[in-house]
DNA sequence: GGATTATATGTAGTTAACTACGTAGATTTG
DNA sequence: CAAATCTACGTAGTTAACTACATATAATCC
C-alpha cells in the first residue's frame, strides 16, 4: 500500500482518474482483440446518436458532458472515418446537424456483442459490496444538491 | 437524464473521468478561497514526501501512480515553486532524492486545517449508501485478481 | 573484468481534454 | 425595425497526462 492510497479521500481525484484510464486503456485493447476498428472515447458520440438520431453539435456536446471544442474534435475524427455525418439545417443556418452513417450504423451492430461482452466483464468488476456505478451516481445527485466548493465554505464557516 | 448517464456500465470511464473533473476544479478554488497557491495535481507529491521525507523521483513515481515523465513535469513546477529541492545520491549517482523544503513543509502546515475541511466536504459526498472511496478500492482489488480485459476474453470464449 | 543487461533520469512528441476568444445567424427589446 | 443580446459553431492555444526514445550509471554474468 503507497501513501496515495492511505491518503484516503484527498487522493480522490487521483484515484478516481487513474481507474478511468487502466478501463480507458483495456477497452481499447477489448475492441482490438475484437477486430473492431474503434476507441472508446468515441463511445459517448456514437452511442447517444444511436438513440437520437439527428442532434446539433452543442445538443451532443450536452448528452455527453463534454464542452463544445472537445465534442467538435471528437465529431471532425468520426467524420475522418466515415462513421458521421453532418448538413446544415434549414431552420436554423446555425446548426450543423449530425448523424450517423450506414457505416456508422453497421459498426454499432458488429459492436453490440462487444458492449454485451464489455457490460459483462465491467458489471463482474464492479459487483462489489459497494456498487460503483451507484456510488457514482449518488456522488453527482449529491453535488447537484451542494457542490464540493460550497460545502467546504460552509464547514470552514461553522468551524 | 441523458443517454450517456443511461447506457449503464459502457460509459464508466467518462463518468469516472468527469467525476474527476469536477473535484479537481472546486479543489482549485477551494485552496483559493482559503488564500493558499496550491494546485490539487502537487498534492500525491507533497503529501507522500510529508511521510518519507526523501525519495527519489522513480520511488515516488511508483507511490503516486504516475509515470516518471509525468512525476519529472510534476517536481520541476515544485522545484519552481520552491517547495522541493533535489540532491545526487552519493551511493548511486543516477538517483536523485528529492525532499521538501522549509518552505514546502511550512505550506503543508498551513494546508492541514484545509485538507480537514476538504476531508468533511468530500465525506459528505461520498457518505451514501454505496461508498464511492470504497468500491474503488473494490474494483482495484477485482481488477488486480483479473484484468477488465482478461475478463473479456474469457467471457467471450464462454459464449 | 569486459560485455551485457538493468535501472534512473531526462527529453521529445502525442493525446484528449480544457478555456478564451471570434464570427455568423437568430432573437429580443426599446 | 435597428441595436443589443444570445446562441451555435469554430479556431487557437494551454494543460496534464501519456509513450517512445536516449543517456548515464550500476549490477550481473560469462
């Protein structure tokens, strides 16, 4: 045991970063032992245009949690590989509205055993006595009622 | 409720990584608020060279977690910041050991009280029903028995 | 004890996110 | 309805991790 780990919560950050790249780094490795063509961090974009077909580039950028920058970077390599495409909307000269290709949509069918593979594999690693993905979830549903910020302002103030 | 927070275990590592994020930003202002110029990226280094007072930079590389190069990037800011220095080891004139400053351990003493209030704050978060701290340390321990990828593969030669 | 291998550190370049800023088009408002 | 503001998208530059490679010293092994 090293001294990050013993540092308890104030490594969490750390810790919490480092377990997304080591699952980051064998979901790469996953795909290519598949013989899929694919990275994980296209994942987000793919999938949520899996289930809502048509969306501008800021509604993906929202559904992913990502800024704009980062979700354009994403879309132009999607774009590169033929998996997305994009036309103006007529509505809105604004936006530039995204979808999947007949490519795109065929590589979702040859990932989905993959994903069925991947959810196994995760769910194993994660069906613990303290479930992580619900951790998760229960740690942003508490910040959404009081940031990490505000919280520590009020107990500096009690103190 | 968006797609990404939806599609379940796929998107554990975005997750993980925006967690992350999240914490590590209000980290920043909360050591501003509390007049302290401290990035929460030096605390691993700190903090493990305030219980072994001299390591060299491999050896606190392998405490942190981080590649050398990453560790290297990390003690030359520290080293600017004069919160670190360095010295060759006599005995092995490849090593460099590194420890902390006077200046580097009056900044941790002025830090404690702080990391108190970030201990309670991040308690709080984390005080639910699936303890985030622990199905870490859950999932390392699973993952150190068998790999997310190992997994894979053996679940995909049992189908 | 010289050749080989291993270890410690360092540098260069890459990656994948970010913030800050700019522009074009849409919406609101005095 | 013109001016001001807002929204959508894009670009440039930064950051903080990484991998790959290079060099110097130490340890090991015929």
């Amino acid at each position: 045991m090293n001294v990050i780990d013993e540092s308890g919560i104030l490594a969490i950050s750390t810790r919490l970063q480092r377990l997304a790249e080591t699952l980051r780094k064998d979901g790469v490795l996953i795909y290519k032992a598949n013989n899929i063509d694919f990275e994980p961090k296209w994942f987000p974009v793919i999938y949520t245009l899996h289930f809502k077909p048509v969306l501008s580039v800021v509604e993906i950028a929202n559904e992913i949690g990502y800024t704009h920058p980062s979700t354009i970077s994403l879309l132009k390599e999607l774009e590169k590989e033929k998996l997305i495409r994009s036309k103006k909307d007529k509505a809105d000269e604004r936006k530039r509205l995204i979808q999947l290709t007949t490519k795109g949509q065929a590589l979702i069918e040859q990932m989905k055993p993959v994903w069925e593979i991947m959810k196994n594999a995760a769910a194993e690693l994660t069906n613990t006595q303290n479930n992580l993905m619900k951790a998760i979830a229960e740690v942003e549903e508490q910040i959404s009622q009081q940031s990490f910020l505000a919280r520590a302002q009020r107990l500096k103030s009690v103190k």
